[in-house]
C-alpha cells in the first residue's frame, strides 16, 4: 500500500529540524508507571519555543517553499499552537505570514502570535468560519496555504516525534496520542510501523468531538460542547490523514472531559510539567482503561503546555475535591451566640483546616429561630474526610456533607 507520506519523507523532514526545532527527550515517568501499572515514558514537546510539537511540520512546510513561493508569504488558520508554530518559523526564514484567528480567540493568543511578527486578522465565530477567510486570502493575496494537518509536509514534520521516540525508548509497546485533524498520529504512525511493524497505536479524542472515530466507524456522533481538549476539538478530520489512521492505527478511543482533568493535574504535580488539555490525551487514555495496558512499555506525548494558568487552578481544586481532599459540611443549627464558635473548635480539634464559611439564615428551609452552616475544610484524604464526618455526628450535630458534583 503507498501512503501519502513515507518513511523517508520523515527521514528528510529530521534533517530540516535538525538544529532548528529542539530534540525532546522521553524520559521514564516512574510516578505514573506507579499509579497506572503501565511502564511509562513521557516524550515531552511541550518544552519547544512555542510550548507545541507544531512547530516541527510548520518548519518542514515552510522549508519545503521555492524562492518565489517564500517572497509571497504564507497564511495559516489557528486559534492557538498552529498560529504561533507558524509565525514563530516564518519570522526565523524572513517569510511574511498572515494568521487568521477566530474572532474570540483569547487575547493572549493573538498577542503570542504577534509578538512574533505575524499579521493577525479576526475573523468569524469558529475556527471554520476562519479557515474560509484563510482560503480566501490565499487566493486574493496569492499566498501559500499552511494546513495545520492535513498537509505531506506538516504530517512528516510530526512523524520526526516518534522517530525520536523509539531511538530512545526501543522497546515500547504502545504510543498513546491525541487525535484532532490527525496530522500528528500521521506522522508518527508512519515513522513507528517503519520502526517497529508490531507496535501498537492508539488515538485518542475527546468525547465531545469524536471526528476520527466517526470517519473510521462511518458513524455521525456529535462534535460539540466546551471541552479542555480544544487543541483536539475538531469537527472534521483530514483527507490524508484519515488514510493513514485507517491504514496504520490500531484503535481510535474516546476519553470523558473528568479524565483529562485528571491527567493534566497529574502531569502538573506527579510530572511537574504543565500539559495542556489536548496534550495530556494519552495520559488521560491510560487512566480511562489501565488494565489494557497494565504491564506494557507504554509511550506518551505532552504535545502542548499552552493552557490558561486559570484553567489550570481550576482543575487542581476540582481534583482535590474529586479526591476528598477538600469537602464541605452543611450544619443545621440554632441561630445563638457561640454556635460558630463550637463547630469550628471541634473542626479544628479534629485536623480539618476550615477554607470557606457560609452563614445563612434567611431561607425558608431553615427553621425560624435556626440557621444553616456550610463548612468547606481541607482534609488529609478520603478516610481523614470520612472520620470528620462521623466525629461530628458523634457530637450531636446535625450535618451531612454536600456533594458539589451532585448538587446535593
């Protein structure tokens, strides 16, 4: 079968990165290998310039440019890793770029991209309604296209991560990796069965856009929803990249937006390095099945760190509640003097730290002469939490715990 791209197309695009595009290293990740039963080993891409694997089938694209081709310039459609990838390369090469951008892309996005010499232009709701624009542009402005995937070039620019992967990993069994357009399974599709004919790949998205899957299972789930994965949140998947993925790829799973929730707060305080969504997906595809991996060699890659630092807070308190680190109580109590007094002494006596105190009196659930008590504390763990909970029965009070999850 001959595919669009080729071994040695990824070998030519590792001597264009050579010295231009930093070798990451894949290191073992003993923590994870711990809590998954898996041998991990982490190639970590989000410590290129732009923080995104990206960079390396941007380069590769706009090394691949004639003269007269790099004198027109080059357009690109991102709201994020792409666009920066892009305008970071072009701006080294001396070749003008124009990156058109959703009209709510965050600000610092856009500023990330400018700062690196790129004309930004706005425009449309989604990232389809720019890529119109960009189309449109190219053919106006006769301007060179750069597809963030599905592109020969860009797809073997990506393949050079595998390539690295089992120079320095040999012996792994399995590469877990995100799936959005599909430009980077491509790529190191190609490159690890070249390299190593039974290993196995294994894509991963996000449920909310299951595009991959849907084109291999000629199926039509939605692709829609708010999810932590948007470098991965794509509704339509590449013509070269889909024959590749059904060629190469053994299996396209699909992963809850709570387990990559949990992968990134893993990466961060297991790995100490910050994953974006998109690119903490095959960690969050060994948490969401670890006995089908349980065991095996298994390689994974941090294929961006771009993640807003709110987000990021966010999802450490969201895992600390997940894992009862952090509860809150509900007291029913009289409305006197010392009542606060009395619950926090006996929260404090028994090594809950109170963060949160919510005094409410004026419902009318709560009885007239009474008022109602919500304590969030910082625990030990699951058990610490579980004895606080049965020690204030134990002393009388009327309280049970509050499942924010839930709503009750």
């Amino acid at each position: 079968m001959t595919l669009p791209v080729s071994p040695a197309d990824i070998a030519a695009a590792r001597h264009v990165l050579t010295g231009a595009v930093l070798r990451t290293p894949t290191l073992p990740a003993p923590r994870l290998s711990a809590i998954t039963g898996a041998h991990v080993f982490v190639k970590y891409e989000n410590l290129q310039v732009t923080a995104s694997f990206k960079e390396r089938g941007a380069l590769v694209k706009l090394a691949s440019l004639s003269a007269e081709e790099r004198a027109h310039g080059v357009v690109a459609m991102s709201a994020g890793n792409h666009a920066q990838a892009v305008a970071y390369h072009a701006a080294r090469l001396g070749i003008r770029a124009t990156i058109v951008m959703p009209k709510h892309t965050p600000i610092v996005k856009v500023a990330a991209t400018e700062a690196h010499g790129a004309r930004v232009v706005l425009h449309g709701e989604t990232v389809a309604d720019a890529s119109i624009e960009a189309d449109r542009i190219a053919r106006d402005e006769n301007l060179v296209w750069v597809h963030p995937y599905d592109d020969r070039h860009v797809i073997a620019g990506q393949g050079s991560i595998a390539a690295e992967m089992l120079e320095d990993a040999p012996d792994l069994d399995v590469l877990l990796v995100p799936i959005g357009g599909g430009g980077l399974i491509s790529g190191m599709a190609v490159a690890a069965r070249h390299l190593r004919p039974d290993i196995e790949l294994v894509g991963v998205e996000t449920t909310l856009y299951p595009a991959m899957w849907n084109a291999l299972h000629q199926q039509s789930l939605p692709c829609e929803g708010t999810t932590l994965a948007e470098g991965i949140a794509v509704k339509n998947v590449g013509v070269l990249t889909r024959e590749i993925v059904s060629a190469l790829v053994s299996d396209v799973v699909l992963v809850d937006e709570p387990t990559f929730e949990r992968a990134v707060n893993l990466f961060l305080t297991q790995q100490k390095t910050l994953a974006e969504g998109a690119g903490a997906g095959g960690l969050a595809a060994l948490l969401a099945e670890p006995e089908r991996y349980r065991g095996r060699n298994v390689g994974l890659v941090v294929s961006g760190g771009n993640i807003d630092p709110r987000t990021v807070a966010s999802i450490m308190l969201r895992e600390l509640e997940r894992e009862e680190r952090i509860v809150s109580f509900r007291f029913s109590m009289l409305d006197r003097p010392g009542e606060l007094g009395i619950i926090s002494t006996l929260l404090g006596s028994l090594g809950a730290n109170i963060l949160e105190v919510e005094h409410k009196r004026h419902f009318l659930d709560v009885h007239a002469k009474g008022a109602r008590l919500d304590v969030t504390v910082e625990t030990r763990d699951r058990a610490h939490a579980d004895n606080v909970h049965r020690s204030l029965l134990a002393e009388g009070m009327d309280v049970v715990r509050i499942d924010w999850q839930s709503g009750n």
